[in-house]
C-alpha cells in the first residue's frame, strides 16, 4: 500500500502488531480489547521503525513511480516504475529475478529507509518479503 497510487492507509495500532486478542468483530467488546496497547510500541519497535521508514520513502519518491508494470514470478509478483523496482513474496518463496545491472536497495525483509541500505549487483526477495530497489544509472 505504500507504493500505491491513492492514499496509504492502515488501521491505528496495525504499525505495532496491534491483534485485539484474536477478535474479529470488536464492535460491541470492552475497552480493554479495542484499546490501543501503547506499550507494543517499545516491544515492537523493530516493525514501528520499518513503517517510519516506509513513511519517509513514500514522502520521498511518490512522485517518481511513474507507469507500472506489473510481472508474476513464481508464487510472488515483481512490479517494475521507472528505475525502482519492488518485488513482494507472499510465501516461503525466495524470488530472485535475472535483471542486469546495479541496485541500491531501500527496503528489504528487515529495514526500510528513504536513503538506500546497500549495493547490489543481484537482487533477492526473501520469503514473506518484500524489496524495493533503484537501479543506479551510470
């Protein structure tokens, strides 16, 4: 969603692993299930800080997706815009598409960032993943 074209959104908490003890349907339960948990910040502060990175990098590069191209591979999907290029693994699947050239990655399985994390010559998605990329032009 954060590489959409529309407006990003998502569900107060959900940046904190917020669950609601399991319940689906919390309309008519008490506070304490429908509370936001404001302690899960600091206990998941690696998946707070991974959507503070994807916040910046959508600010960042909005404008410069351009048209997309979308290709399946294998279980996954690679979506090609411009000179960047996501590739998302929904599964297990460790994908890795044949494309020339050199990346500087901002998003992997891990980390994201509005400033690239690495270098590199090969690109891979781990499973249950996504990797966004821009291909360095020299």
């Amino acid at each position: 969603m954060f590489f959409s074209r529309g407006m990003a959104f998502f569900q107060a908490g959900q940046e904190f692993l917020r669950s609601k003890n399991g319940e689906h349907n919390t309309y008519n339960l008490p506070d304490s299930i429908n509370s936001l948990k404001w302690d899960n910040i600091t206990e998941n502060s690696g998946v707070v800080d991974y959507y503070r990175g994807l916040i910046k990098l959508r600010r960042r590069f909005r404008g410069e997706f351009g048209e997309r191209v979308f290709e399946r591979i294998g279980e996954g999907f690679m979506m090609t815009a411009g000179d960047f290029v996501l590739i998302v693994s929904p599964t297990d699947e460790v994908i890795s598409p044949r494309l020339d050239g050199k990346f500087k990655v901002f998003a992997d399985k891990d980390r994201a960032s509005d400033k690239p994390l690495y270098t590199a010559k090969r690109l891979c998605c781990a499973g249950y993943s996504i990797l966004l990329a821009r291909r360095v032009r020299e």
